[in-house]
C-alpha cells in the first residue's frame, strides 16, 4: 500500500492512494508512527477506508507534507564510492576507510528538521556551500532491541524518499572536533511524497536492498543518479545496528545514507568544486526514487547568524 499527508483545513491528514493515485482519508488524529505501532492496525484502517470512505483529491492535486514525523532520524553511510569522493574533499587520493566495511556507522539527524516533499527549504545561517542528498530511508514499524538482522528484517514496514540537505562548510567546519556531524544537518530533511509498505517492492528485491532507480535535479538539469541496490549494507542491517545495546520504535527513520553521485560534495572531492555550484536561493532540487516517488523543494534564503563569542579563548571567535 502507498500513504500520504495532505494539509486540509482541519490539519495533517493521513491518506491512503487507491489504484488510480487518489487520496483516500483516514479517521481523523491518526498519523503513520500511531498506526504501525499496533500491528496489522494500519493495514485494517486503510482497506476499511477503501472500501467505505468518499474519494478525495487526486494525488498531483494534493497539498502533501511529509508523510510522518519521525520521532528519530538515524542517516547511515552504505554506499562506497560516494564515501570515497566524499573523503577526497581532504585527500584526493582517500578511498573507502576500512571502518565502512566493518560498521554501517550513522549519526543522529534532527527529527524537528523534517520538511515536506514540496516546502521551501532556506539557506541555514551562515552557510555558502549548500548542498542535498539524494537518499531512500526505512521506516521502522515495529519496536525491537538487540535484534539480530534476521529479525530487523520484520521490523522494517515500509521506505520513504529522503533528501538530507547539507551545510557543508558548517558541517566540515564542526567536523574538525571530531564530532558531528550535527548543525550541518540541522536545518533541513525533506521526505518524499509517498510512504510505501515494504510488500509493495518484494518483486524488485535485488542483492542488498531493490532494483530501484535514483535520480537527482537541480533547476530540471541531471546531476546524479544510480540504483538503490548498491547499497553495500542492507536496511536490515541497518535496523539490526541500530537496536544494539537500545530500542528503534515505530516512525524512526534509518536512511540509506547518499547513493554516488547524490550529492554535490562528492562531485566536488572526485572532480573539483567548479563541477557545480553549492545551492543558491531560487534553485530547485528534485529528487525521484522509482516507485517510491520523491521530492521537489525550492532553496530560499534564510536568516543571518547571530553572534555568539565563548567566555575565553583566541581572538573570542564567534559564529
């Protein structure tokens, strides 16, 4: 089954597509992390409302946000030759670091940043160097600890288009602690437009993950694209991960991390930074995932930065 969100006049409504991509509403208050939580719930909820509820809008009529607010955002880092070009930003020589072979290591995203597949996105403060990420990510529909990847694989419901915009310079800048990243990552993650149960790609299963097609645009001209089963780690690998040592629940998100060539930074570190400018106000980013949909977002600006010194150091450096 495919879901989606549309704004009406009395708030987020959850929907269900029906056959010939047309909305069909849900009871009232439920959203999609509510309706996973209790099994079986959000299949029952959608086939009564198939078979009972009036037609809506159609899809490409639709006023859609995003189709969850997840309560937590886990981005990975699964595919290698985008690892590469991204570490040749520093050494234009760096590979893939034996480390990626040995954990699909992720950073936390900030959940209160998600963005809808058509929203404005702004410039984050301070930033010159903006960038996207073309991306799929899972959707945990079940809870679970110490899950063994045989058994994440039960707890995966469904995939969403991911777009995890990116201060570059903040977040290299940051980076250089050794932390982060994080208010790289803070301003902006657009999902796409259509949350689709894992059932519905079973036929395009291929190695790690599906034979599905990926594509990212900036102003409609081609930027990158590639196919989601060169995933060098699978979502069940990833859900498994995750759960080590705590608990992935219903909504959490756990992104494929960026498929090559998804993202400008890594065109910069493979081909030089003049391949392609950073993202400017007025651009616009589409991304699109075969069969699981995607997303176009304009870049508008955002605000200034305001000053902010330490107690004591050099210079006092602010920003």
């Amino acid at each position: 089954m495919r879901f989606v969100r549309h704004r009406t006049d009395q708030g987020p409504r959850l929907a269900v597509l029906d056959d010939e991509d047309v909305l069909i509403d849900l009871p009232a208050a439920l959203d999609l992390p509510t309706l996973l939580g209790d099994d079986g719930r959000l299949f029952e909820t959608a086939d009564t409302a198939l078979r009972t509820a009036s037609r809506g809008v159609p899809l490409d009529a639709a006023d859609l946000t995003a189709p969850l607010d997840p309560p937590t955002v886990r981005d990975f880092s699964t595919f290698p030759e985008h690892t590469a070009g991204i570490a040749r930003n520093r050494d234009p020589d760096a590979g893939v670091p034996e480390e990626f072979w040995e954990i699909p290591a992720f950073y936390f995203s900030n959940p209160y940043a998600t963005v809808g597949p058509h929203d404005d996105v702004p410039v984050p403060p301070g930033c010159e160097r903006f960038d996207f990420e073309l991306e799929v990510a899972a959707v945990v529909g079940r809870a679970g600890r110490d899950l063994t990847v045989a058994q994440a694989a039960e707890h995966i419901a469904g995939f969403v288009v991911f777009n995890d915009f990116s201060a570059r310079d903040v977040q290299f800048h940051e980076m250089r602690l050794r932390l982060g990243p994080a208010k790289g990552k803070d301003t902006a993650t657009a999902l796409g437009t259509v949350f689709v149960t894992a059932d519905e790609l079973q036929d395009r299963a291929s190695g790690t993950s599906y034979d599905l097609t990926m594509r990212v645009l900036v102003n409609d001209e081609p930027i990158g694209a590639d196919r989601l089963d060169n995933m060098a780690w699978s979502f069940p690998a990833l859900a498994a991960y995750a759960s080590r040592g705590t608990w992935i629940r219903p909504g959490d998100l756990l992104g494929s991390g960026t498929c090559r060539n998804g993202c400008l930074a890594e065109l910069w570190g493979r081909y030089g930074e003049d391949v392609h400018p950073p993202l400017r106000p007025g651009d616009v980013v589409t991304t699109e995932v075969e069969l699981l949909g995607g997303t176009r977002n304009r870049i508008v600006p955002g605000g200034a930065p305001h000053e902010i010194r330490p107690g004591s150091g050099p210079g006092n450096a602010c920003w």
